[in-house]
C-alpha cells in the first residue's frame, strides 16, 4: 500500500494569491477544519509546501 498523509485546512484561503487556493482545491481541501488523506508522493508533497501556512500535515 502506497504511503499517505493527512492534511487539515487550518487557515483561510481568503486574501491569499489564486494559485494557493487552487493548489488547496486540487488537495481537496475546500472547507476550514477538512482533512484529506492523500498519496506521498513528489508531486503532492509540492502542492504541500506551497500552501504549509494554511495546512496541517498529520505524519502516519
């Protein structure tokens, strides 16, 4: 089985550039206090890093 990572959304989108949101919406992380659990993989592990100020990452 494929390594995963859960991700919760703990700071707002709003007022950040639309790129952030976007990455956040392709995360499936739409709504403040989400958690998603998602592949580890370079790809996601990207689209981590660049919004790590709104999320929080739960290691397994």
């Amino acid at each position: 089985m494929a390594d995963k990572i859960k991700l919760t959304l703990t700071g707002s989108p709003i007022g950040h550039v639309q790129s952030q949101r976007q990455t956040l919406r392709g995360l499936g992380l739409t709504r403040m206090g989400k958690t998603v659990e998602v592949v580890r993989n370079p790809s996601t592990l990207g689209m981590v890093k660049k919004v790590a100020h709104l999320v929080r990452v739960h290691e397994e």
